[in-house]
C-alpha cells in the first residue's frame, strides 16, 4: 500500500515536469515563433513609413534676449479663438531615401492651403486633430502619414504682490535704463506687448500697463520663471500666463 502511493506520488510529479516541459517546447511558445508574431502584428504602414511630421504649439510665455516675456493680462489673451500650431514634415523620406518635392495637408478631413515645402503654421482651436501630410516626387510613388494631435494651452495665474510679483527684480532697473540712454526716476516693470487687446477694452484691460508698474510685476518672479519652464517642457503645449 505504501509502495503503491510513493510510486503513484512519484508519477505525478515526473508527469507534471514533462507537462511543462512540453509546454516549453512545443513550436508556440518558442521565441522565434513569438518574435515573428509580434512583428506580424505590427506590420502596419504606418508604423514602417518613412513620411512623418513632428509638430509643436506656438510658445505664448516666452522670453525675449533680455528674459522678458509679454504680459497682456487681457480677456482677449485668455481666450482667443485659435492657437497657432507648427507642423514639419522636412525629415520625410520616400522611397529609395528619395526627397519629396512636395507636400499636401489634411486637418480633420479637410485640405489646407499652404505647406507645400513640408513646413505648415496652421491656427486650431484646442483639442485633439487628425492631421495627414502626403508627401510626392516625380520619381516614386507618393506616400501618406497620418496622426492625431491634442493640442493643449495651460493656464497659470500668479497672484499676489511683493515676493510673489516679483518686486525685488525689476526688468529694468533704474541703472539699467540710464546705461542705455532712457533716463527714468522708476524702474521698469512688466509690458503688455503691441496691440494686445480685443475689439471692446475694458478700461482695466486698458490700464494694464499701469497696473504692471503699481503692483511691481516682473517677468523674474518665481511664478513667472515657473510659467516659462513649464512652456519650454512640453513642444506640444503652451503656456497663457496671467499676473492679477
């Protein structure tokens, strides 16, 4: 009895291991066999053309060669209609590593003017976007990459004075403006750019420069300085900054 159910243990054990290692063997389960089928898998012409784009929000928080950036602080700037969006398909190759000699863009379905040289700036509205680029050339067949874009503004509001606008660091100081000929008693503080307004200013929208001088706000604020290092992080985002 006891012999008989050592041997019975026995047999299971050994039946066990030659299950597993049939499993392990077997033409399924062989790593060839599986490498082979992930790569069918994958084979897509998508995946294995060489017509792409790479493409990037315009910057809005972005400093100028003195560090400066532009601060509107207007309805207009928070919510404009269309975001300007860059797109470059100049890296594309067709087949026999030729050059395309020319491009044509879809966005949602629809053809653009423009971006014939494979670089195309095209205002969008936030929010994801099919966009296609068929690259030619005379000497091959013409080829089609397609993708979707989400395209992303992020909102950073600053608010406070003293440490929190900035107010030890002037973007100008008053040194600075009689080094380059601008006599000035005052500092200069932060700018709200060229033309930044809508069609209907407010009288506070129109008194955002004086607002930027009295409540000492400068583009050297710890908040501002955040605004720009989050805008440069991401190509596919930008940045709308806003001092209250």
């Amino acid at each position: 009895m006891l012999l008989t159910s050592w041997l019975t243990a026995v047999k299971g054990r050994l039946g066990r291991r030659l299950r597993r290692r049939v499993r392990k063997t077997t033409p399924e389960n062989r790593l060839a066999h599986r490498v082979g089928l992930y790569t069918e898998l994958l084979e897509d012409r998508t995946l294995l053309s060489n017509v792409t784009f790479e493409w990037q929000m315009e910057p809005r928080t972005m400093a100028d060669e003195n560090g400066r950036i532009v601060m509107p602080n207007t309805a207009a700037w928070v919510n404009p209609e269309f975001y300007e969006v860059n797109f470059n398909a100049t890296e594309s190759l067709l087949d026999d590593d030729v050059s395309p000699e020319s491009y044509e863009w879809t966005i949602d379905g629809s053809p653009v003017d423009g971006g014939a040289d494979g670089l195309l700036q095209q205002s969008m509205t936030l929010g994801a976007h099919t966009v296609s680029v068929t690259a030619s050339a005379a000497s091959v067949s013409s080829d089609t990459f397609e993708d979707t874009i989400l395209a992303q503004d992020i909102l950073v509001v600053s608010l406070g004075d003293s440490y929190s606008s900035g107010e030890a660091n002037p973007e100008l100081t008053r040194l600075q403006l009689e080094d380059s000929g601008r006599w000035s008693d005052v500092s200069e503080w932060a700018r709200i750019g060229e033309d930044p307004f809508g069609d209907s200013p407010s009288s506070v929208e129109l008194d955002q420069d004086a607002y930027h001088h009295w409540s000492h706000r400068s583009s050297f604020a710890a908040s501002a300085l955040s605004a720009q290092q989050l805008e440069d992080s991401d190509p596919h985002s930008s940045v709308t900054f806003v001092f209250l």
